[in-house]
DNA sequence: CGAATAATTGATCGGTATCAAGCTACGTGG
DNA sequence: CCACGTAGCTTGATACCGATCAATTATTCG
C-alpha cells in the first residue's frame, strides 16, 4: 500500500483543523508560545474514514503516516496465525499511532466505530519535529503516557479475574467518556467502543465469558445493557468496587 | 525520600562514564554530532548500588532522579493491596526508568540481581534535553520500544498458556544476553535475571506453576537447570517453538 | 420479513490455582 | 568442616474458574 492508495480515501481536500473537533487537544495542532506560531497555518493533514471493522493497516504493512484520531475509536491487535489475537491498545478520539510511519506496524489497527483519522505524512511529520521544539516533548509526554496504560493493562491480563476485567474495561470507558457521557435520571448512559468479541480480545477471554459476567454485574445491579453497545450504569461506586482496585493508588507498606 | 538520602547511597563521586561498561549504549552520553560534543565533558551522574531484593523506589514515592542501568536488573512492579502483584517490565543494563523524576513512580522498582545505577537529576535532566537536541529524540525512540515491549507482553499474559509464557520469558532473556552468554560444548548457559516468585509475577502465574512448567521443558530436553538461577538451553530451536510465537512475524491473511 | 451474524445461555472439560508436604541450597555458627 | 536452620524450590492432591462445545435467542441488514 503506498500512499496513492491513500491519496484516494482522503475526504478532505481542505485543511479544516478550525472546526475538528479535537482541535484543542490535538498533537498536530501549532503551539501557541512556538515560533511559528500564527507565521505557518497548519498544513499538510490528510483527512480519512473508515467503517467499523475495516483495517486502517495490517500487521507488518506499511502505512504513510502518522495519525490522530479525530472522531470515533480504533484497535491496535496482536495476532497469531493460530487465531489468538489480543487486542494491545484502544485508541480514543486524540489518540495517536504510527509514531513512526517509515517503519511498518506491529499490530493490525482496525477501526472499531465509524472512525476519522487525521494523517501527516513522513516528511511533514519530520519536518514539524525538526522545526517545532515543543512537538518532540508533547509526542515523548504522550507516548509515556501509553506506556504507563499499556503496562496497568498488564496487570489486568495477568493479576485480575474475569470478572475484574470487565469492570475495569467499563470503568475506564465511563472514565474516558464522562465529559460527553449522557445522564439519565438515574443512570450513567453509555455507548462502548467494542463489540462483544474485540472485548473478549482485549481482556484475554472467550466471548462467552465476557457475556457470562455482564449477566453478573446486571444480576447485582451495576448496570444495564440495552443493546449490544449501549449499556445504562446504575452504580459507578458499585462498579469501581469491581474492578478490584484499591480505593486509592497510594502506597502500600 | 529526597536527594540528601541519595547522596549517601552514592558510591562514586567521581564520574567514570569512560569506565562505564554500558558508555556506548548508554542514553546519557554525549552525541559525537551534537553542538557540545568536546566542549563539555559528561557531567552531573551519581552511581548507586543496590543488592537484590532492595527497593530503588516504592509505588507511590518520588526518585528524583532519572537512571539508566550500568549493570544487573531491575523489576517494575504494579501491586494490589490484597497481595496480587505484577512485574510489568524487567530493566537490563542501558535501559532507562523514572524518566520523568519530577512525578511519583507508579511502580516499585526492585533490584533482582546485583545492581548498579547511574542517575541523573531532574535538573540535569532538564538543563540537558534543552541543550542536546537529540536526546529527545533518542528518549522517545527508547520509550517507544518499551511501550511495544509492553505491547509484545500483554500478549503473551492475555494469550499464552503456561508452557508458552515461560518459554518466552527465557527465550527473552536468551536473545537479551545473546552476546555475552557463556557456550559450554553444546549448550547454551545463562542465568536469570529472575528469582522463581519473581518469574510467576513477571507470568502472571503462581511459582508452583512456573515450577512445574521448568520441569516439562526439563523433560523434552530443551533445558537443564543446574541451580534456581542457571540454566543451560540444549535446544534453542525448540524453546523457540514452545513460545508458541509464529515463524517470522510477517503479516497473515 | 427473512437470512446471516452476533450475543446469550447451558453442560462439560481442562488448565492453573490452591493447599499441603517434602526437598534442596545456602548461610550461620559451633 | 560439619550440624543446623531457613528460605526458596519442587512435587503431589484437589478445587475452581474460564474454555470449549453446543444450542438458542437477539439483532442487524438486505
């Protein structure tokens, strides 16, 4: 795949970063306190969707360019010929992946829900981290941050039950979500970014246990699952409870 | 803890980077390209010793410094209240933690063997990755391939039986030590960065599994182990089969 | 409305945890 | 140098959680 297949998904021919929206969070966006600031309008971007369950890349292919994720979510996945996957990451709308376009990737990355990318290609990429100081720092801050991510999920894999592990995939969900999540009466009203079996792969389970502890927490009254995507959360508390975390992450002697 | 404590711990006050087994890997050194090269000697650094089993930082405190490994391992570890604990990264010599000193750690940091430390201070740190244009760029190229290390891992905890995960962990370590590892007339050598306990955490298994675990690699004839540490691989081939990993990590249709 | 796909529920199996008992290696002191 | 004690490692018996296989129900989409 080079980058005139690209070329073509590409919705956008205009620069739009005025109305993204996440342009306030987004790490293309030009720094304020920069140089540049104001001298150079952002440019460069190339703007695609894709549908829920269509890859963006392939494990060990090749993509372009570096990403943000405008709107929707997306899956990094792990493989094995054998038909294990484990799904190793879950980007949300700000997120960022294919840090290195010139390398190929690692993990398939598959849009989970109607997914907008913005893309820099390579050489703009390059380009903007040899001329904005600051990019370099606000991309190593970030990457540090899904460090510590991918290693909590660690212990999810290794240490939590069943059980737990859904708790703390919702948890961190309705966390993720809270400025945007819609309340009802009396519950938290949320969509998750995950069908039942890339769940399953994300927490290490079968599909069927993943159904098994949803029943669960519905038989305690944690919450509701209105359709597949959409569940009601009648006690966050409850559900915090069961994620198996310690109240506070303090130390422990 | 403040750095007064780490004062007295520190065994070297002269800087002996040119002594420094790891000098040519080692992230702190001055780039031979950069603007300062010559100018300015390697300066700043405190070596620290630590025998194993001590803690170099409790989750939850604060090491106000950045270190690279000059010799031996280290655990970072993510523990639970209720006794669950999980190694979510292993250090050897050259790698780099606590990054950002300024913060609390969200680990324990442990000594598994031996260890030596060179460390740098928050402001050191600071004074150089403003002056030394590509150290920020060496330290994100050194996070990101930790946070695909800890990608690669979540894997094998949310997908790997027993067998495969602790195939994989000595697999690991072989490649790791490849260079230095002794070759007796037709094995392979080497000693573990962990103790047993220490591997069930790194696994997310118990130690009664790892045990029996070493006892079936021990019955193919992959392996012996000669004391809780040592082990000598007799076929590597099949300790790479046994990981489960698939041939070449090339992409799948 | 009907077909295909996804999700749930049920029954059984198996792998790893747990509980318990030796064993081994190492350090300490006589 | 050896007796002893301790901690870590190994091995055994049993229990339980989650996987697997199978059937049913729900949902989505043409």
């Amino acid at each position: 795949m080079d980058e005139q297949i690209y070329q073509k998904i590409a919705r956008n021919t205009a620069d739009d970063c005025i109305t993204c929206p996440e342009e306030r969070h987004c790490l293309w966006r030009t720094d304020p306190l920069s140089d540049s600031a104001g001298t150079e309008p952002a440019t460069g971007f190339k703007h695609m969707r894709f549908t829920p369950g269509q890859a963006v890349v392939m494990a060990g292919y090749h993509f372009p360019y570096a990403a943000t994720i405008r709107a929707g979510t997306a899956s990094l996945t792990r493989s094995l010929s054998d038909g294990r996957s484990q799904i190793v990451g879950v980007l949300y709308p700000s997120d960022i992946f294919n840090s290195r376009p010139a390398l190929a990737s690692k993990y398939t990355i598959t849009a989970t829900t109607p997914l907008e990318l913005c893309c820099l290609s390579e050489a703009s990429l390059q380009h903007r981290l040899e001329t904005e100081k600051a990019l370099s720092r606000r991309l190593l801050e970030r990457k540090l941050h899904d460090l510590q991510e991918a290693r909590d999920w660690m212990f999810v894999l290794g240490r939590k039950t069943a059980l737990e592990r859904l708790a703390s995939m919702i948890y961190t969900v309705a966390e993720r979500y809270s400025h945007r999540r819609q309340r009802s009466p009396v519950g938290v009203e949320l969509s998750l970014p995950l069908a039942r079996h890339e769940i399953a792969d994300y927490l290490g389970l079968t599909p069927e246990t993943v159904s098994r502890n949803f029943a669960r927490l519905r038989a305690a009254g944690i919450l509701s699952t209105n359709s597949a995507r959409l569940i009601t959360i009648w006690n966050m508390r409850a559900l915090m409870e069961a994620t198996g975390n310690d109240e506070d992450g303090g130390p422990i002697f």
